[in-house]
C-alpha cells in the first residue's frame, strides 16, 4: 500500500514507512508501458489471424491506450483521485493524438501496405506515448505546489531537434516547462530526463 502526499508529492510505502524514490516511480510506467505494448501487439496478432477485422482492431487499440494512459497518469498524478478536469484534458489531448495515428494505420492496413510482421512491431509501438501523459500529469499535479523543474537530455542518446530546444538547466517554474514527448519530433521516444525542487528552495540542493 502506498500513500501519497501531494505537496512533496512523493509516496510513501507504508508497510516500510518509507519513500518511494523516483526511479521506482519511473520503474512502475515502465513496467505498465511494456505491458501495454504486449496488448497491442496482441490486437495486431488477432487482426494477422484474421479474427478481427480492422474496424475492430482500431476499437481495441484505442481502448487498450486510453486505458493505459489513464494508468500512467495515475501514477504522475499521485492516484486516480488527485485527477482534477485539466489533468483529463492533457490527457484526452494525448489520446486524440494518438487516435489520429491510428486512423492512418488502419488506412495503410486496408491499402495492404504492411507486412503482418510490420503491423505487430506498429501497433506495439503505440505503447510508449503513454508515458507522455505520465510527464504531463505530474506536471500538472506539481504546478498546483510550485514546484520548479529541470529538463535534461541524455548525454547517451541522440535527441530530435526540439528535445534540444526543451532543456533547461536552472530551475524553470513547471509551467513554463515543455513535457517530454509534448510538441516535439521525436514523440518523447527519448530519454529526456526531470529533476524536480519546491520553490521554497530555490538556490537549495535537496
Ligand atoms: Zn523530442
Ligand atoms: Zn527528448
């Protein structure tokens, strides 16, 4: 059982009494993202085989993301019940986007332009862009408490333009941080990194 607490916006394993770090955090949508990814591939299989048509293999998809985006934001947002209306909105915004990418997947479908392989490997590639609502829903949650933010690139891997133009390297109120994957070439396919201070310390390692 975990509790969380908004205005430092950690949770707290309660049977050890202590707090869960961040990259366990960051673990969990992992976890649920390969999840994800396993179902919808599962829906392209079932679409291979012929047992469901492509009006029905979109219907899933969209299901199966939605759902999982809504699980990903949980985890961002400190439970389903920190979810206020703007946080639906970042993430009905997300969902629209990706359901826009699969109405022209259906149309490569339907003009037999993909492999059976191919359409496996698409459909599960689907999975990831929920982790953008993740960095949106906590955004969202930790503007509501001042917190300031970083946004930093990975020294290891290759980054698209706009991810370049997003860093920041001092402390930058949330709001005027740009979340990964939001309005940027790469769709958060990287591996942009947050790091995260309350106001009141400002100038303040924590
Ligand atoms: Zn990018
Ligand atoms: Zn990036």
């Amino acid at each position: 059982m975990y509790q969380f607490d908004p205005s430092s916006h950690r949770y707290r394993d309660l049977e050890t009494g202590r707090y869960v770090r961040q990259v366990d955090v960051a673990r969990f949508v992992d976890e649920e993202i390969s999840r994800s990814e396993v179902r919808l591939k599962g829906h392209a299989r079932l679409l291979a085989q012929g047992k469901i048509d492509i009006p029905e293999f979109q219907t899933r998809m969209a299901l199966s993301l939605k759902e999982s985006h809504l699980r990903v934001a949980a985890i961002g947002a400190g439970g389903t019940r920190q979810f206020t209306p703007s946080h639906y909105g970042k993430i009905g915004a997300q969902l629209k986007k990706q359901y826009k990418f699969l109405h022209g997947f259906g149309q490569d479908l339907a003009e037999g332009k993909l492999t059976p392989e191919q359409a496996i490997r698409r459909a599960g590639s689907y999975a990831k862009s929920a982790k953008t609502s993740f960095f949106e829903s906590e955004f969202t949650s930790r503007g509501k408490y001042d917190f300031y933010a970083k946004r930093l690139l990975d020294a290891q891997s290759r980054h698209c333009e706009s991810c370049i133009t997003y860093q920041r390297l001092s402390w930058t109120p949330i709001k005027n941080v740009v979340a990964p994957g939001v309005d940027c070439e790469c769709g958060g396919r990287c591996r942009c990194r947050l790091v995260y201070q309350k106001r009141t310390y400002a100038g303040m390692r924590l």
